[in-house]
C-alpha cells in the first residue's frame, strides 16, 4: 500500500517537471493541479477501507494547496544584466 502511494507521487512529480514555466502564476496552476491530483490519489488509496471520497477530498485541497505555494516559489528569478557603473571621464582644468 505504502508503494503505491510512492509510486504515484513519484508519477505526478515526473510529470509535473516540464512545467517550468517563467511566470509564477503559471507555476502556481501547474503546481496546484499536480498536488491536487496526487493528493486525491494518495487520500483516496488511504483511505480505501473507510470510503474512498474523503481522503480524495482532503488530499486535494491539502495537495492543492501546497502545490500551488510550491509552485509559485519555485520560479526561477528573472534574468539581471548588470553593465557596470557608467563610465565618467575626468578632465582636469586647463592651467
């Protein structure tokens, strides 16, 4: 039981990856599905003995949740080019 729900994870964070996208709201969206969809499946395979329907509930809004926070604080920052201080010439006064 205990690697099927491993197993799953490491399904939905497989898929998960070629998400990267440059936006954090786009992370957040493709982080808040993935964690809803694993934790659905993991609430619903704990849970099998009691009723599938409220670990699903719960392990997708946690899930979620989590994965939409994840997701928009894994954005990479964006891209800084930095020239250097401007360039000022001096000129001494003519004597």
């Amino acid at each position: 039981m205990k690697a099927m729900g491993a197993i799953a994870l490491l399904a939905s964070i497989a898929l998960s990856v070629p998400a990267f996208a440059q936006t954090p709201a786009a992370n957040a969206v493709a982080g808040g599905t993935g964690g809803a969809a694993t934790g659905a499946i993991i609430g619903c395979l704990v849970t099998i003995p009691i009723g599938c329907l409220p670990g699903a509930a719960v392990g997708a809004a946690v899930g979620g949740g989590t994965g939409a926070a994840v997701g928009a604080a894994a954005t990479p920052p964006g891209y800084y080019y930095y020239y250097g201080p401007p360039y000022y010439y001096y000129y001494p006064p003519r004597s």
